[in-house]
C-alpha cells in the first residue's frame, strides 16, 4: 500500500506538479518520496551539491533502496571537472518536463526554485578579466564610484549598500553594454507557473533542526562520508563546485592531517547549521507565497 501523507500537508492535486523546498535536513526527500509513491510523479533533484557524481552519502543523495521505491532525475549526473549552473539545470528540468511527465521537484537551493517559477534572465556570461578589474576597483575603495557608473535603470531598483550585487551589475554592464535591469526585463516566463505546481516550504523548529543536523552528520560519517572525501583529495580544488559540498572541506582538512577529527566533524556541523540559517532567510524573502509545511520529527 502506498505511505500515507502527513497530516500537515495540504490536499495535493496528483495532476499538477509538486514543488518542494526547505532548509538542509528537514525531510524533504522524504516527503517528496512518499507523495511519489501515493500519487506517482518522478522525484527531481533541485539541490545543486547533490548533483556531483562523487557525493553521496556527503549530500544525503536518495540511497539506492529510495531510488527503486520512485523514480528520481537529476541526481549525482554530474562530474567532477565540468561547471554546472543553474541554467543547466533549468534546461534539464525543461527536458522532463517536454515528456510529459509529473515533477516532484525537492531541494534546498532557493536559486534554483525560484528560477523555476520566476524565470531566469540569460544574461551573457562575464570575461574573467572585467570581473579582475570591478574585484580591484572595489578593492580601492572604489565603491560610489561604481555606483556612479552604473545605468539609472539598474541603480534605481539595486542595494546600492550591497558591493557584490554593485559590482556583478557593473560587470554586465562593462561586459555587454546593456544595463543589468533591462537583461532581467526580458526574462523568459517560467517552467511551472504557480498554476501548474502546488508550492511547499518545510519550516522546523531551530533547536530541533540543529538536533537533526548533529545527528545526520554522525550518520554520514558512519556511512563513508570520510571515504567519499578521501577518493577525491588527489584531484582536491578548493575553488571548484563539487568541493563546495558542507562539510567537504573540514573533512579534506582532516584527511590532510591539519585537523583533529572532531574539530573538522564540529566545524562541519556549524557550517550546516550556517547553511541552513540562510536558506531560512531566502525562503522567507523570496518565496512568502508558497505554502508554509511543518516539517516532521
């Protein structure tokens, strides 16, 4: 028989399509798994750590025996060694989405949901030596006159107290010639409108989140978190995409003999709890209309 759904959960239309968001270890997997087993659908990855091919057990990826509960897309397909935006994924969502088929579409990357019901502006992409001379400009203090230079369409709606948002606008603009906002006024509409999906936000207690967080650590580590770290220390890069993964770097710290073991096991746990804290802070800025779920346990 298939699982029964929480008692939390609003009544889903199993012809519409199911988004799901929520901070690290909150239970989204497991929810979207259940609803894929009562209502039939393909489960899709929308975390952008889980899809490298070389995490895991690090990023909590569906093991195999979720897997062959419900179908799953997007997950661990991609090497280590190419890039991955967020436009590959949006591309690779469009492709199921051309067969037809019924998404339930779960993560924790606010950047990637919201590019899924928003649209996403296709903003060529900036040379690496304009981006050399907006980080030295800003470098030397070079803030306001930034500012200055920016069109007034764009200067009008930035934060103008943000130095990264100024600069990637000075960027496009130096870049392309065109300013940053009339890119983003021709975004394309997007994937799933908010007709075509319902839209849900686990929210969990603080405390018992971080409980969570603790304990989903030790498991990892239990389960070969240390191994998968180890495979990849000979091609170790701290500035690629793949080692961005939480807890991979204090991991590769430990492996390298610079930390003890339960430093780089503590150091890891903060940096999640971190992460988690500004997913909060996204979803809450940027997807107040989706519907607010209690997360379980």
């Amino acid at each position: 028989m298939p699982p029964e759904m929480p008692p939390s959960l609003p009544k889903i239309d199993p012809a519409r399509h199911v988004l799901i968001a929520g901070p690290t270890a909150s239970g989204k997997s497991a929810l979207a798994l259940r609803i894929a087993q009562a209502q039939g659908g393909i489960v899709v990855n929308a975390d952008a750590l889980q899809v490298w091919s070389c995490w895991r057990v690090l990023t909590a990826r569906p093991d195999a025996a979720d897997e062959a509960l419900a179908p799953h897309a997007l997950y661990g397909h991609v090497d280590p060694g190419r890039s991955y935006s967020v436009g590959d994924w949006l591309a690779e969502v469009a492709a199921l989405l051309a067969r037809g088929q019924r998404l339930i579409v779960v993560g924790g990357t606010g950047l990637y949901l919201t590019s899924l019901t928003r649209g996403l502006a296709v903003i060529p992409p900036v040379p690496p030596e304009i981006r050399a001379r907006g980080d030295a400009w800003l470098a030397e203090g070079g803030l306001e006159p930034m500012v200055a230079a920016l069109d007034p369409r764009t200067r009008a709606g930035l934060d103008l107290r943000n130095p990264a948002r100024v600069q990637r606008a000075w960027e496009v603009l130096e870049a392309t010639g065109r300013g940053l906002a009339d890119w983003q006024a021709e975004t394309p509409a997007p994937l799933i409108g908010s007709e075509d999906a319902a839209r849900l936000v686990l929210h969990a207690d603080r405390d018992a989140l971080a409980a969570r967080i603790e304990r989903r650590f030790d498991a990892m580590l239990a389960s070969g978190a240390l191994d998968e770290v180890a495979a990849m220390l000979h091609v170790w890069d701290d500035s690629a995409q793949w080692a961005r993964a939480i807890g991979a770097p204090e991991l590769a710290a430990h492996l390298r003999g610079e930390l003890p073991l339960a430093e780089a096991r503590e150091r890891a746990v903060v940096a999640t709890r971190q992460y988690a804290k500004s997913q909060r802070i996204w979803f809450r800025n940027r997807m107040r209309d989706w519907i607010s779920v209690a997360a379980e346990g």
